[in-house]
C-alpha cells in the first residue's frame, strides 16, 4: 500500500516506539543535570534520542500536577499582584507631577528682565 520510502525507492522499515518507565526518565535526567555533559553528547551514552531527552528535561521542570497552582501559590500571587498594582498607580501619580512641573517651568515667565527684542 502507502508504505514510506528512502529518497532511493527503497521500502523504511515502520517504526517502533520504546516507552521508558518514570523511573529510567528521572534518573536520566538526573544523571544529565550531574554530569554537565550537553544534551546531544550525553543523550547517546543512555540510547535515547536528543529530543526524547530534551521532552524528559521539560517533563521535569514543569510543576507537577499538571501546572495546578497550590491555594497557598495563588493567594501569594494575588497578594503580590495588588502590591504591584499599588505601585504601578504610585509611579503615574509621579510621573503625572513631574509632566506638570516640566510644563510649569518650560513656560516663558512674564516678568523675565526686558533684554534687546528679538
């Protein structure tokens, strides 16, 4: 039927997918971080595929539980994003004055001592 090809013609054969066990997946990443080897030399050495590698590294630093925020995790960022808030309305009441002040002492003055006219 519409089996895949090589560029000469020839006939791949189909592939097989390796499912890794939890434990073979974190200690190799583990051993990864241990070694400071890169990502496309150590990957190799344990007969996985660079990629497979760099999927196990980004399975690893997610959050578990599928990125669930804690209550403890939420309360502290809401707490934080208030604070920020405040601050954030804090900066445009100063900058706001300080737009004033510049406007206020660009102004020709009224009273500047009479010079030569222009």
């Amino acid at each position: 039927m519409n089996e895949p090809k090589t560029k000469d013609g020839a006939a791949t054969p189909p592939r097989k997918s390796i499912i890794y066990n939890e434990a073979f997946r974190r200690d190799s990443v583990a051993a990864w971080r241990q070694s400071g080897q890169s990502v496309p030399k150590y990957a190799p050495q344990i007969g996985v595929h660079e990629t497979t590698l760099y999927a196990w590294i980004r399975e690893e630093d997610r959050p578990h539980g599928g990125g669930a925020k804690t209550p403890a995790d939420v309360d502290s960022l809401q707490a934080e994003n208030r604070q920020l808030r405040a601050e954030c309305e804090r900066l445009r009441t100063q900058r706001d004055i300080l737009k004033k002040t510049l406007g206020i002492l660009s102004e020709p003055t009224v009273n500047a001592t009479k010079g030569s006219p222009p």
